[in-house]
C-alpha cells in the first residue's frame, strides 16, 4: 500500500535516547542508595534502549523497526516483572509508563495485547503482596493511563489515515489520483513479472472536458466526474482500481486481464457510456486507449502506450471533424 511519509524514526530515537539517560540516572541513584539488587536491571535497561535508539536511528525500514519495537517493549516487560516481585514500590513508574510506551510505538492490537499481558501478570504478582484494595487501586490507575493512551493512539490513526486518503484520492472524482496510478503501476508490474501473469490498463478520457467546465461550470464538471467514477465501478471486476488525473481521463488498472478482455471491456464500457445522460452536460464523446504488459517493459513506457492512443484518438477525431466542414 502507498504510505505517506510520516515516519516515527526520528522521533523513536528520541524516545529511546531519553528511556536510556533516564535509566542511567536511575542506575546512578539505585547505586548511591545501595538499591544493589535492582542496579544489574537497569544497566540491562540501559542496553535494551540504547541498541534501540541507535537502531531506529539508522534504520528506514518499516518493516524491521516494528519487530525491534516489539522485541525492546517484551523485554523491559519482562524486566518489570522480574523487579516487581520483590521491589514492587520502584518497579511502578516503569508499569506505569509502558501503556503510553506501547502506544505510541507499536500498533494498536499489538499494543494492546502487550498491555493486556502487562496487566494480568502484574496482577497475579500483586495479590500476593498487597491487598484487594490496594491491588484494584493500582490496577484502575494502570487501566486509566491505558485506556488514555489507547484513545489517543487510535484518534492518530485515524489522522494518519484520513491523511493516506487525501493523499492518494483525486478530490474531484474520488478515484485514486495519478501519483498513486504510478505508484501501483510499479508494484502490479512486479508482481505481473514476477506471477508469469498479464497486466492491462485502460485510458478513458472525456473529450472537450476543458470546454465542459467552461460550460457547465466547475460544480456541475466535478458532479460528472464523480457520477462517471460510479458508472465505472459497476461496470468492472473486484479488484480492478480507478483512477484520474484531474484533468478528465480515467485510467483502470486491470490485473491478470489479456488483450482479448481488454478488448471486450473496452467495448463494453464504451457501448454501456454512450447511452448515458450526463445531467446537463448530456451525452459525452469518450477516447480510449489500451495497453497490454510488455516483457522487460518499466511503468513509464507502460502508462505512454496507453494514453498514447488515446491522443491518436483525439487527434484523428479533429481531423474527421474538419474533414466533414
């Protein structure tokens, strides 16, 4: 999928940076309190955020940086719950930092499910040491930080999303935009080398769409566009993706579909469009174009055969035109 660029490295590091210093003053204080039993947890801790600092700051890969993430919380997880069996007083800033930790780091359900495991373990650690109010009073604080940093992670990514959207839709049509055509064009032409299976793409443009607008006004063109896109979606399989360069021609990405499908698709769409009535813009003169996967061929040269022939449309359109004057 398309992803936006607002990566978490910069700021993990950060994160990470500021865990470690804090967990070599607390190193340092334990140490000049005589807290020696819980000193070797912390300068295990130090190590733990310090290789996670230094790797998020050298790493830009997504995929890697999620199961470092994972693997760093489980084992400060693990050292919690090491030290709250017999230091439970100094292991409680730790318990209640780790929902804002976790959020903020990993994604929701893994988060979630880390929590949950935090907070069943703690539990059956605490009963044994406190007693029943006590025990709820601490877990409906640890339960509070949680759910505070479960709305607020879940609100980001909607944020997040709502962003990827805009991103990657043409706000005319709601059709995918063209930088996201080419984006996908990359990954289906892979993917079709790669599966030994075809890859076509269409180009439907709508002629005079410039004079439309002038016309009928911006409103009515951006209605066409939209009623178009939705005319489109009934007409093609699952999985066949739309999308529009903000200029009136419609491009459809069709994956595992040969020539001789692209060929009946397009009269298709052509015979089912031309007997549509476009509202106040009536009916609409339609180009299109075609194109086929080539062996060896890049996602440039893919996209210029397509919309090539639709401009040999438009062109050879003009020239009847001026033949019949």
């Amino acid at each position: 999928m398309f992803e936006i660029s607002m990566e978490k490295g910069p700021a993990l590091t950060l994160l990470y940076g500021l865990l470690m210093g804090a967990s070599t003053v607390l190193s340092i204080s334990h140490y000049w309190y005589g807290h020696f039993d819980i000193l070797l947890i912390n300068l295990i801790s130090i190590a733990i955020f310090g290789f996670a600092s230094i790797f998020s700051s050298i790493n830009r890969n997504q995929y890697y940086s999620k199961y470092i993430n994972v693997l760093t919380l489980c084992a400060i997880a693990l050292l919690m719950q090491y030290q709250l069996s017999y230091q439970p007083e100094l292991t409680f800033h730790w318990i209640y930092i780790f929902p804002i930790l976790s959020y903020f780091t990993l994604p929701l359900t893994w988060a979630f499910g880390l929590n949950l495991a935090v907070l069943v373990s703690s539990l059956s650690q605490l009963i044994f040491i406190y007693d029943i109010q006590q025990c709820l009073r601490l877990v409906l604080i640890y339960t509070l930080i949680g759910m505070c940093s479960l709305c607020y992670a879940y609100l980001n990514a909607i944020k997040q999303k709502r962003l990827l959207d805009l991103a990657v839709t043409d706000y005319q049509s709601g059709a995918y935009n063209s930088r996201f055509l080419l984006h996908m064009l990359q990954q289906e032409i892979s993917r079709s080398q790669f599966t030994k299976r075809t890859l076509s793409l269409v180009a439907l443009s709508i002629d005079d769409y410039q004079q439309i607008l002038e016309i009928h006004g911006r409103d009515s063109g951006v209605k066409l566009l939209k009623e178009f896109r939705i005319k489109l979606i009934k007409l093609l399989r699952a999985g066949d993706e739309i999308f529009h360069n903000g200029r009136g021609t419609f491009y459809i990405l069709l994956p595992n579909c040969p020539i001789e499908g692209v060929v009946i698709l397009k009269e298709r769409l052509q015979m089912n469009l031309d007997e549509v009535q476009w509202g106040d813009v009536g009916e609409l003169q339609l180009n299109v174009g075609l194109a086929t996967l080539q062996e060896h061929e890049n996602a440039a040269s893919f996209f210029h055969r397509a919309s090539e022939q639709v401009v040999k449309q438009q062109q050879t359109a003009l020239r009847l035109l001026a033949f019949d004057h």
